[in-house]
C-alpha cells in the first residue's frame, strides 16, 4: 500500500502560536517493554521550551529534551536518553502532542517507560484534552522545504 502526504492546502487548520496544556494533569499505568509501573504528568511548560521528559524517581530529576540528538535506540519503540537518563517507548506520547499541535510540555515520569495504555496516542490524547489546551502568546516556528 502507499501512502502520499499531501501539502497543507488550508493553513487555516494550523495554528499560529504555541500551545501547551492549561493544567496539570496525571495518568498511571505500566510500561509496554519493561512492565514497570508508571505515574506521567502532563505540566504546562513556557513558550519555547520544547517537549522534556523529567524522570522523577532519579536524584537530581534529570531530564530529557525530546529531540533527534537524543535518540538512542529504535528497536522496539523510541528512547530517548541524556547523560544516565533514559526514557522509553516515548512515540506515542509524542504523536499526541504532534497531533493535538502541543509545543511546549514538561512530562514528568516516575519510572523508565509511560503507561501503554490501549497501545495507541488516544490514551493521551484524551488526558490532554481533559486538562485543556492553551494557546501561548509566541509565534510557532515551522520548518519549510523548498523544491
């Protein structure tokens, strides 16, 4: 089967600023590959901080920009890793922020892996939508390829 992306031909359904959740808000479950037991939570995070994963269970609450340089391993979902820090199976929590068109979030995670949920983003989704969308009062930034 293939599939074609199809540029953006009404931009109207983009937004223009930068969003984040209006409060807090927190699920558990257990981690898909690791079977550990996991409380997320969703924080608002300022304009221009990205998506971070902070790992709450380690000393220090070390934490992890969600950024390609911080791709470690793709073998059976995403992780992501800065200094001793690691975060797996993080693709669907992601799909939800691309989804819903989040920019800047603190996720704080007590163990190694979010909950899996139903195996899909919906789960977060959902919890996202629960806890409100706002946008921020700063510009998006989007990449434009030129052909």
């Amino acid at each position: 089967m293939l599939y074609f992306v199809q540029p953006v031909t009404r931009p109207e359904l983009m937004y223009q600023k930068q969003r984040t959740v209006k409060n807090e808000i927190s699920m558990s479950g257990v981690g898909l590959h690791t079977g550990n037991t996991c409380t997320l939570t969703f924080k608002p995070a300022p304009p221009d901080t990205g998506i971070r994963f902070e790992r709450t269970d380690l000393d220090g609450h070390p934490w992890i920009i969600a950024d390609i340089d911080h791709v470690v391993d793709v073998s059976r979902g995403t992780t992501l890793e800065h200094h001793d820090a690691k975060v797996h199976t993080v693709e669907h929590v992601l799909a939800a922020f691309a989804g819903l068109q989040l920019d800047n979030m603190i996720v704080e995670l007590d163990s190694n892996e979010p909950p899996v949920g139903d195996g899909s983003a919906k789960p977060y989704v959902d919890c996202l939508l629960k806890a409100g969308i706002e946008d921020q009062d700063v510009d998006k930034f989007y990449l434009e390829i030129d052909t």
